[in-house]
C-alpha cells in the first residue's frame, strides 16, 4: 500500500547563506507567507516535517529563534482563508493579534487567522540554544463547522492542550508527524475528519458551544476519546465494554452503536491493541529475557493459554514461536 505522504527540510543539509530564504519559503506554502527575521538568518538551523491530509495539514518544526509579521500588504496579495492551531513544545512562544497579546505555555495551543494581521514569536529556551519547537495543523476556514464570527474571538488566544479535547488533539498530532510510517495514503480521508472533529471540539469547548457541533463531529470526537481511554487503560484485566461506557457517562447500547461504522467492536478493539503490544514486547531485544506470559500479563491478558490462542489466531503462531522468528541472527 502507498505511504502517507510526508515532505521534509533540514536547513542544515544546505549551504549557511540559503538556509534562511528555502525556511521563510517553506512557511509560507503550509500556511501562509510572513515576513521573518531571525538572529540566526546567517546560519539558520531548522527541521520541518510536513504530511498533506488533502486540504487539511500537519507540520511538526523545530528551528532556531524567530518574529513573524502577517502584515496587511501580505494578506492583500494572498489570504488562503484557512486557520492555523499550533502547539508550543518548547520554547517561548507569544502571539499578538486582534488588540490582544498571549504568551502560550509549553503544552498548550493558540489560534492562527491568517487571514488577519498578527505577530508571532518564539525563541528557544533554557539559555536561548536549546532549539524551539511546535506542531500545527492547518484547516480550510470553511470546514469549520462553528460560526466563524465566535471562532474569531479565538484569535491568539490560549487554548488547553492538557485536558479535555485539546489533550486529544495533542496526542493525535503527535502521533502522525511523530511516525507517519505507520498510517498510508488510503488512511488520509479519515485522518483528516478526525483532525477537522478535534480542533472544532477544542474551540467549542472554549466557546462554550458543544451543543452546536453537528452530531457526526460530536461522535468523531467521542470516538478519539474513547481510543484514547482504551490505550490508557489496556493493561487493566477489568477493562470491558461496559468499563468503557461507564467512563464515558453512556449507555452500552450507545457505545456499540458508535462503533458501529468501525471495521471492529468494542472488545475486538481491545483484544487487538492488546495483541499488538504483546506482539511490539516480544520483539524488543530489551525484553527478550521476559517470560511470555508476564508480557501478556502486561496488557490484560492474565490466562497464558487464553493468551496463546489469541495471539496465534490473529498472527498465525504462537507467542514463543513469534519471539524467536523476531530475535536478530548471529
């Protein structure tokens, strides 16, 4: 199957007095051109890894210290009428725009119109070497589904990426751009909706406006919460369905039915991310001295035999068998 599509730039493979001028052209097509300086423009150091989800976008950076300027004359040559969430991952990072100015912690997130003026700046932290870094999804303004005169109120605000929806997003973002490697093209449509669903939980939820998403963006976003709560929780041998639902405040019946479109059920869910970190443990040289059932014991899976079954059903051998075809040859 193809790959998701990623595209990279690593400054420091080219000559010094480029670096500056392929980064500031970089920026400008994920989202939108601004006018940048740097302190290190003679010999800027900076990563971007960038994955096209068809409109919608995702960009994890990491560069040297940095002021933009979105100005009036750059909005008037081209304004892609789309927003931008960012994630500050480390760094100081501060956002002025729409008579208001943020400084936005580590961890949490700001929006971007960049259809209207604003300044950003982010430096590096601890002692100004150490690199800053941020992660950013960029959406069409028309793929929103939230009036566009409250979401404007979000301009440059701070906006929690620790809890709630925006933890959610957080950890989605951080999972493509950290290992693309593991979705495929075909995975794009559906990476995309669930992007769309949890930037437009996140502003809802700051514009006390839930009740306003349409229903299909409030199952989405319900969904990615309830993976999240199975990740979490998959070591737990109590961990059922009915777990589930009552975490969430909903009946059974609802959970099943929001499973329903999924190619899996609930408990088929769980077994499965079960089995795959039992099959990723097994084939960790680190954990080769483990015996095989404290590794099934690890995710939930406390009968030896039951575990067994299940893994050679699903990966047509048994645990022990697995183990030794993934350790390295001499």
């Amino acid at each position: 199957m193809t790959a998701l599509r990623v595209e990279t730039l690593d400054t420091t493979v080219e000559a010094p007095a480029d670096r500056f001028a392929l980064w500031v052209e970089m920026a400008g097509r994920v989202s939108a051109p601004v006018a940048f300086t740097s302190d290190h423009a003679a010999d800027f150091q900076g990563h971007a890894r960038m994955i096209d989800l068809g409109g919608v976008g995702l960009t994890r950076f990491r560069y040297q210290s940095l002021v933009g300027r979105r100005t009036p004359r750059l909005i008037r040559q081209a304004d892609p009428e789309v927003y931008q969430i960012a994630l500050a991952m480390s760094g100081n990072c501060a956002i002025s725009a729409s008579r208001r100015d943020t400084a936005i912690p580590v961890g949490d997130f700001t929006l971007v119109d960049w259809g209207r003026p604003h300044d950003l700046a982010h430096a590096g932290g601890g002692d100004g070497q150490a690199p800053a870094a941020s992660v950013t999804a960029v959406v069409p303004r028309a793929l929103l589904p939230l009036d566009a005169d409250k979401v404007d109120r979000l301009t440059a605000a701070r906006l929690c990426g620790s809890e709630g929806p925006g933890a959610l997003l957080a950890q989605h973002l951080h999972r493509i751009t950290r290992h693309p490697e593991q979705f495929r093209a075909g995975d794009v449509p559906y990476l995309a909706d669930v992007t769309l669903s949890l930037v437009s939980a996140l502003l809802a939820r700051h514009l006390d406006a839930e009740d306003e998403l349409p229903a299909e963006v409030r199952q989405q976003a319900l969904l990615a919460q309830v993976r999240e709560f199975l990740d979490r929780h998959l070591g737990d041998p109590e961990l059922s369905p009915q777990v589930v639902a009552d975490a969430h405040h909903i009946s059974l019946r609802t959970l099943h039915r929001l499973f329903e479109t999924e190619d899996e059920t609930v408990a088929g869910a769980i077994r499965r991310r079960r089995l795959e970190r039992c099959r990723r443990d097994l084939a960790d040289p680190l954990l080769r001295h483990r015996p095989v059932h404290l590794i099934g014991r690890r995710w939930g899976l406390t009968d030896p035999a039951h575990f067994s079954r299940a893994f050679r059903a699903a990966y047509g051998m048994g645990p022990r068998a697995y183990r030794a075809s993934a350790a390295p040859s001499h």
